[in-house]
C-alpha cells in the first residue's frame, strides 16, 4: 500500500484503521450480505448502527441527555441557513464574532433571514486574532450568538468560549473531537463532517433540546431541527454511509481513549510544527500565539517564489495539500486527529531540510 501523507484542509485524512475495516465490510456488512449503503435506512440494522454512532458520540463528548444529536446531509454551510430559521425571526437579532472567512460566510447567510449584529470582529488585524473577551459585548435583545472557534482558513482559534445570557452556537466543524468541549455551555454545536468526523456532506448538530420547536414557519422541513430530532436523523433517507463512517470514526476516537487523549497528541502536533516555525527564519506564522489553532497551521516562506518549489519537493516526498487557501496564499498543514504524530514529523523534517537546501 502506498498510502501518502495527507495535510487536507478537508476533506481530510481518515483514520487508516477505520478505512481499512470499511474496505473489509464493503461487499457483506455484518453478515447481511448487503453493502452498508444498500440496505434501507428503515431497517433495524441501519436504525441500530445510527443509534450507535450517536450513542459513541455522545459518550466521547459527554453530551447530556437534555440535548439532542442530529445527523443531517448538506455539510456545515448549509447550517449557516439553519441557525437563523431554527432559533430567530426575521424581525430578531442576532449577535456574530468575525473572525475570518467562515465567520464570514455564516454572517452573510444569516443576514438573508435575520438582522445580524457582528458584536466583535478580528477584521482589523486580518484575523490574525480573535476579539478578547473583555473587548465585544452583546446587545440586550439578541436570540444567540454565534462564533467559529476553529477558523479553518486563518489557523485561528479561541481559547476561551464566550459567555453569553443567550444560547451560544458554535460552529465547530474544524475542531470537533480534537479536544473535550464542555457541551452545557453551548446552546448548539455544529459541524461538517469532512474534518474529524467522517466524509463530506454529512452535518452533526447538537442542540440543547429546549431550543427545538420554534423553527420559523418558513423554515424548509429539511433544516428544521425538530424534525430531524422526532424522526431519529431519519425525516428523509439519510447519508447512511456517511454516518456509518462517522460511527467508526467514533469508535476508533473511543478506542484511541477519547478526547483527553486526542488533545494531548494534538497539542504536541502542532507544537511540533510552531516551534519550527518560530525558530526558523525561513518560515512564519502570523497568528497571535495564543490564538494559533491546533488544527490548521498557515506558515509561508519567507521567499515567497520558492513556494512553488516547496510544493512541488513536498509532493514528491508524498506530502500532500499544503498549499494554503487562494485567499491567504501560502502554505497549510491540516493536522486533524487522523494525521499521527509520525506524519507530522516527517512534514517537520521536510521543512528543515528544504529550508536548509534554499535558505
Ligand atoms: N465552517 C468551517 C469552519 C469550515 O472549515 C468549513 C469547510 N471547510 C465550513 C464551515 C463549510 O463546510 P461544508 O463545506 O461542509 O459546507
């Protein structure tokens, strides 16, 4: 096998281990002899396994019993519509941080249904931080507040959650499961699953359940949280094998001893590639140290027509989607729970080496 090193933003690198036991359960799912994505959703078998990601989900992140857990198709973007219809009216308002190009995009969806009031915003310093706690605050009549605390494309993320007398909902689609979140101080959680979670199109919502039912009465059925929440994940016919992967992801994350475990690796991935950073002159990262996500590290060189060359060396080595987001420019390594510490550390070597070859 001749499997690469693979630094996608997403979707990302799976656990090897979960794509191998797919690979086995292909043609005959569990004696059924059917394939896992031929069988009905409606089975018991199909029912059963739903109810068993959602049920190690729930174990790893320690959601309590007051929130609900909905698979739904149409990724993280297409929550960015749901929030509003689900928790607000179009004559409500609603708070927003901005931190970057995610923040962005769920502002501008919100602003088609509802009136946004961005309370804090990192725009002034090109994200290379986030707003303070002390720094924003939120006006009386609000219905949630909604922040990125992973901003995928910057590499920027809170170190703080922020309190708020109304829901606070979290788009947490580039660092969910690298870490334990403490799910009560949250009103919703949600996220697409191409990062940590399993393949594209597939969204996780957590929603504490007292904020089901007051979806607008123009809220698509499909984004209304309520319903998916009544009928299981299963008001249509469901990503069924999207949401299988994702319980064996679970599984493996559960076996790897959760998120304690997971955040202890992550921490020593990225302090891998920081130090480096920070003490190579070759290489920078602009993000406020204590802002720098875990997850997704954006460095660029300090000669910027080597970054072709960089590349192009780096993809020989089987190290591949570094290059950083067109809007940035520059380079990214996504080093999300299925990239090992191995895989980090080559990436490492890689860097001083060339760097030592160009610099
Ligand atoms: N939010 C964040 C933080 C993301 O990183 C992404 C995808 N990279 C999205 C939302 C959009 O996700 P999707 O493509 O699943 O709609």
């Amino acid at each position: 096998m001749n499997r690469a090193y693979n630094f996608c933003a997403g979707p990302a690198a799976l656990p090897e281990p979960v794509l191998m036991r797919a690979s086995e359960e292909m043609m005959d799912w569990q004696g059924s002899g059917c394939s896992v994505m031929e069988m009905s959703h409606r089975s018991t078998e199909i029912v059963a396994m739903t109810e068993a990601a959602e049920a190690s989900l729930r174990r790893l992140m320690a959601i309590p019993d007051d929130y609900a857990v909905i698979f739904q198709q149409g990724g993280a973007s297409q929550q960015f519509a749901a929030v509003p219809l689900n928790l607000a009216h179009s004559d409500d308002v609603v708070a927003y941080l901005n931190t970057g190009q995610w923040s962005k995009k769920a502002i501008a969806e919100a602003q088609r249904f509802t009136n946004v009031e961005v309370v804090g915003s990192s725009q002034a310093s090109n994200f290379t931080e986030v707003p303070k706690a002390e720094e924003w605050s939120l006006p009386a009549n609000t219905r949630y507040l909604h922040y990125c605390p992973n901003e995928t494309i910057g590499g920027v993320r809170f170190n703080y959650i922020p309190e708020a007398a109304v829901p606070v909902v979290a788009d947490m689609s580039s660092m969910i499961l690298s870490e334990p979140i403490d799910v009560p101080r949250f009103g919703v959680i949600y996220a697409g699953a191409q990062k940590n979670i399993g393949p594209a199109g597939l969204a996780v919502i957590i929603v504490k359940k007292s904020l089901l039912g007051s979806a607008r009465s123009d809220c698509p059925a499909m984004l209304d949280w309520q319903k998916a929440a009544d009928n299981g994940s299963m008001y249509n016919t469901p990503p069924t094998f999207g949401i299988y992967l994702a319980g064996l992801v679970f599984e493996w994350i559960e076996a790897q001893g959760g998120l304690d475990a997971m955040a202890v690796v992550n921490r020593r991935k990225a302090a891998m590639l920081y130090d480096l950073i920070d003490t190579n002159d070759f290489y920078a990262n602009p993000v406020e140290v204590e802002s720098r996500s875990l997850m997704n590290v954006p460095f660029t060189l300090a000669d910027s027509s080597l970054d072709k060359a960089f590349l192009a060396d780096a993809e020989a080595a089987r190290l591949l989607n570094l290059k950083g987001h067109r809007s940035v420019g520059g380079m990214r390594a996504s080093i999300y729970n299925a990239v090992d510490e191995s895989a980090v550390a080559t990436l490492a070597e890689f860097m001083t080496d060339f760097a030592k070859r160009n610099g």
